[in-house]
C-alpha cells in the first residue's frame, strides 16, 4: 500500500516531553504504537476528561491493524495490554478501573496534571464507597483482585500472579495491591515491589521483629556461609 503524504490540515498536536523524555527510553514496539493511538483518538474527543475504555481500543480497527504487525502470532487483545501496560508503568498513560452501569470498565487517559487530578478524585471516591475488606477465608482470588483493582491480566501477568501466591501470604497480595491504588500506581511492577520490600524489611504493621520473614539465603550463602549451618547441623562441634 502506497502512502501519498500527510494532510497539513489535520495534524495531532504532541507535547514536547514525548520526543524529549518518553520516546528515547521506549524500547517496545507495542507502546509505542498504542500511546500514538491514544494521543490520535483524544484529539478528536470534546469535553472533559479526554479517556478511552478497554471495549473502545479492542474494537478499533485501525488500532487492530497497527498491532498486527508487532505480533502475527498473538493475540490483539494480548499485545494491546502489554501496550497499555507499559504505558501505565512508565506513567505516560493513566488507568482507572470505575464502575458503570453495574459492571466496571477500564479508562485508559494521557498522565497529565487535569487528568491525574480526575482519576486520583475518581479513585478516592471508590474507596470512600468500597466495603472493607472480607474475612481472609472470603477474599477473592488474586486474578479477579487484580482486575478489580489493576487492570487486565495478560498471560504474562497470570504467570507472575501465579508465582506470587506460591511466595506470599494471600492478604499480602491483597493489601499491596490496595497499597498500588492508593499510590495510584496501578501496575503489577509497583505491587511487586511492595511485596518485596514486606518480604526483605518485614511490614511496617508487624508487632516486632519476629513477624519479619527470615532470609535463609541471606545467612546460608556468601562469604559467611561458613558460619552458619541450615537445620541442626552439628557435625563439626
């Protein structure tokens, strides 16, 4: 398909953070493509604020077709996640998860100071609203926790979801993701973080030091391995 040039009457007016800041550090190109999109969709939106939903982007054909050259062999809903998803981390998008019409939906804005105003109001009346949380034995699975609280669960995000409950306690889970929309930073990265740092220096809410998590490995291996001895290994006392 021959291209016969731009149209000067209908340019999409960029900021300069972008060509200065956002596209020297992208690396992929599923990012790139979909925060392109986003900025070309806003542009032709009125009123306040200017988003678009999940149902919206995977409907879009021209989005569509754009993807399909990142991936033949994926699925477009997969790589529009990833896009999406490395768009929140690196906070050039911002992502609200809002209910409608008894269902909720994924808003997709561009990070900028009226739209991060909106979500963190929009966020902050969710919480006002929402029930505290459920005995531990009622709480939802952590996948239907984070698409309440995050976004979509690719497949890649299922394996670290999956790893995750192997390596900590369930309300953990739970609590960093929660710990994630009050920073509002709605990334699995940020809530891995989190269960790092609890699982490394203990949580802030533990009674003493004896409800931190020891770090076997810490004590077992490099150059005071010697020292210390896993179990009751006695043999040389």
């Amino acid at each position: 398909m021959s291209f016969n040039g731009f149209s000067r009457e209908d340019l999409v007016g960029l900021p300069h953070e972008l060509f200065t800041q956002v596209l020297p550090q992208i690396s992929q190109p599923a990012e790139l493509k979909v925060l392109l999109h986003l900025f070309y969709r806003l542009s032709r939106q009125r009123g306040t604020p200017r988003r678009l939903s999940w149902d919206e982007l995977v409907a879009d054909k021209t989005l569509q077709r754009s993807l399909r050259v990142v991936s033949k062999v994926r699925a477009y809903a997969e790589v529009l996640a990833e896009g999406l998803q490395l768009g929140v981390e690196r906070r050039t998008l911002l992502h609200l998860l809002a209910p409608d019409a008894g269902r909720s939906v994924n808003w997709y804005l561009i990070n900028t100071p009226a739209n991060r105003a909106w979500v963190e109001q929009a966020a902050l009346a969710q919480a006002a609203l929402a029930p505290n949380l459920p005995a531990t034995d009622e709480r939802p699975g952590v996948v239907a926790l984070y698409e309440q609280n995050i976004g979509i669960v690719t497949p890649l995000i299922l394996e670290d979801l999956r790893e995750a409950e192997e390596r900590y306690p369930a309300a953990w889970i739970a609590e960093a993701m929660h710990e994630a929309v009050r920073a509002n930073a709605r990334s699995w990265r940020y809530v891995a973080k989190v269960l790092e740092r609890w699982a490394v220096n203990g949580r802030q809410d533990a009674p003493d030091r004896a409800g931190r998590p020891i770090d076997v490995e810490k004590y077992t291996s490099g150059p005071y391995s010697g020292l210390f001895r896993r179990g009751s290994d006695t043999s040389d006392l």
